[in-house]
C-alpha cells in the first residue's frame, strides 16, 4: 500500500469548496464560523511561502437567500442572474475572511473554455499567476452568469482540476460531504472502508464511485474521480477529505479521515510532456546563438534573440525553435500572434510598446511554456 503524503510538503495549493460547505441552505445564510477556521488554515499555509488558490461554489446558493428564491431547480436565466447577485455576496465573504489575516483576495471568474482553448489559457494564467506573486489568494469561481448549459453542482470539481493543471499545482484538495472514497457506498450496517490511498485511478476506482446517476454519487464521487483523472494525469496529487468538521486543512495535517489519489509526474514535467507530444506546430521562430545559450540556462526566449519568424499562428498556439544552423532547440506556447512576432523580432523588451502600441509579455515565449531539445 503506498503512503500518504503530508499536505504541508507541497508548495501550490488549490482548495475547492463545495456550496453545501459554504452555505447553510436551510437558513439560506452564509455559514462564518466555519468560513472563518478554513481561512485561518489557509492563512497558517500561506505564511509559511505556499502559493494557496481557492475553488469556491455558492453564488447562487447565497443569492437564493438574498433574494428569497423559492427552493427547487431555477430556469437557466434565473440560475445565470442569481449568480450574478451570488458571486457579489461570495468574493466579499472570502475577502473579509482573508483579509482578517492580512491577505488580499482576488476574485477571477473562469469558463472551461478558459482554461481549455490556448489563448484564452495564456491569458488566464498570466493572471492569476501575477495574483500569487502578489501574496494573494485567487478566489476562482465558475462564470455562471454567461453559462450556456444547465448549472449544476459538481461542475467545480472538474473546473478545479482543470485550474490546478493550468497553474502548474502540486496539489488539489477537494473539501466534500464526504471524508473520501469508500470501497462500497458507505450506508449504515454496510461495512463500507474508507481507501486511505489511490495509487492509480483503475476501473475498480470508478467502480467504487458507483453510477453518475445513483443516490449515493450525486453530487459527487462520480465528478470528483474524473477530477482525480484530469488531475493525476497532469502530475498534480488529489486528496477528497470531509469539510463538515471545523478547520478542514488542520484535520488532514493532523491524520484525519480522507482520500489521497497519486500521481508518479510532477506538474511540470507532465506540462512539458504536453507541450512537446500533444501540440502541433503552426509556426517557427529562427534564433541566434545568444538566444540559444540563454534558453540551455532556463531562460525565457526574448525578441532580441529572434532572426525570422515562419508560418500563420496566434498566440498560445506551439511553435518550434530553431537555432542559426536550422536545427530544432526547443519548441513553446507563443505570446504573440504571428504578424507581432515578426514587427518585434530583434527588438528589446522595451520597444515592444511602442512597436505594437499595447503592453505585451516581456518574452515572446516564456520558460513555462518552453519544452528544450529536438522534437
């Protein structure tokens, strides 16, 4: 049987928060106390230099309360509006939570297309990338306000892993109605065992989870093993662990009852892996000798160093780079679309200003997005 890990050994944290968790829905109220421990565990974490994110439902379910919505399933434009009221209600309850320890929170509202179509992908990492240089906790919720298809809890789980893939972290923590998962639906007298760790999500894993539409996985264990799928298979660990007790984190810290899911990558080498075999190319971007040294240190590719630039691409598509004598060298998400890249080729970082009259990236390809050697 492998080992749990301890949580406090990884450095990027994304914590998801289930609505039920957040929101007493019977008094329709937000529930503070418990809001109040967890950001006391995340402000103990982010204190010791961990980059901590947050995942967090409950927009409509707070604005069921503000506006007395009647209880049962809303239309599509009723749920898209009483989010738009929510997510108000929310990222103000994560701010004044966080900011009793002396942290900024910074709301960032995503759609999977954000964090699935390569642009969009660039745009949304940048951003919250410049948040956790910040010192400041990313409270990311799903858009529901411009959602296209029946909102649902569950959702997050999925958008939670994808989060954690983009930004690269070592760990995704899911805080459930439920303290992980069991080997049998885990009814009175049934015997049920809690798995303490998942190696590798099998067949018999998903077995376990039990049908997408029986009583025991709604809501749930269905949605939260494909966020183990998407999540392990991008090097990031998972643990399912119960936020129905005070102070959540400290309980998993302390040995308490939960779910750890494995993975054998790290998040950056499974970024790398599919920079390098999953992209194909739309374009080339020639260096010089200078640019090449820099890039066998880890550096970023700057667009000093580019000579010539090669085929139609927009940004966040995959480009190969290629040195003075034409052989490959490395290969990257670009920062700029085709036409740019060739306006500031072999310019300074400081003239791209005025080259293209917008503040783009310093780097044509930044080192993240850059897989060295020969493909």
């Amino acid at each position: 049987m492998s080992k749990a890990p301890a949580l406090t050994a990884f450095r990027r944290i994304v914590v998801k928060v289930g609505s039920s968790l957040l929101v007493d829905h019977e008094a329709g109220s937000l529930k503070r106390e418990w809001l109040t421990s967890l950001a006391a565990d995340i402000a103990s974490l982010h204190k010791d230099g961990r980059d901590i994110l947050v995942v967090s439902s409950g927009a409509i379910a707070l604005a069921r309360a503000t506006l007395k919505l009647p209880r049962g399933a809303l239309k599509l434009e009723e749920a898209q509006a009483a989010a738009a009221i929510g997510q108000i209600a929310l990222a103000r309850s994560w701010s004044e939570s966080l900011s009793a320890h002396g942290i900024a929170a910074g709301q960032v509202l995503l759609t999977l297309g954000d964090t699935e179509e390569r642009r969009r992908y660039l745009n949304a990492r940048s951003t919250v990338d410049k948040l956790l240089e910040w010192h400041s906790v990313p409270v990311i919720n799903e858009n529901d306000t411009v959602a296209t298809t029946e909102i649902r809890y569950g959702d997050n789980d999925r958008l939670a892993a994808r989060v954690a893939t983009m930004m690269s972290a070592d760990l995704l923590v899911l805080l459930s109605d439920i303290d992980g998962l069991y080997d049998k639906p885990p009814t009175p007298g049934s015997g049920a065992q809690l798995v303490p760790v998942v190696p590798r999500i099998t067949p018999e894993i998903e077995a376990m989870a039990g049908a997408s539409g029986s009583e025991l996985s709604r809501g749930g264990m269905v949605t939260k093993i494909e966020a183990g799928k998407i999540a392990t298979t991008a090097g990031t660990h998972m643990v399912i662990a119960s936020g129905r007790v005070m102070n959540p984190l400290r309980a998993i810290i302390d040995g308490g009852p939960c779910t750890w899911f494995l993975t054998p990558a790290n998040p950056v080498t499974a970024r790398k892996k599919w920079i390098a075999g999953s992209l194909e190319p739309r374009g080339v971007l020639l260096v010089d000798a200078g640019a090449v040294r820099a890039l066998q240190l880890g550096k970023s590719l700057l667009p000093a160093g580019v000579t010539k630039v090669e085929g139609t691409f927009s940004r966040g598509d995959a480009v190969i780079v290629r040195g003075p004598d034409g052989h490959e060298v490395a290969r990257g998400l670009v920062a700029y679309d085709a036409e740019d890249a060739e306006k500031i080729k072999r310019r300074t970082s400081a003239d791209v200003m005025l080259i293209l009259g917008y503040t783009g990236r310093t780097e044509i390809i930044h080192r993240d997005d850059l897989v060295m050697g020969g493909g």
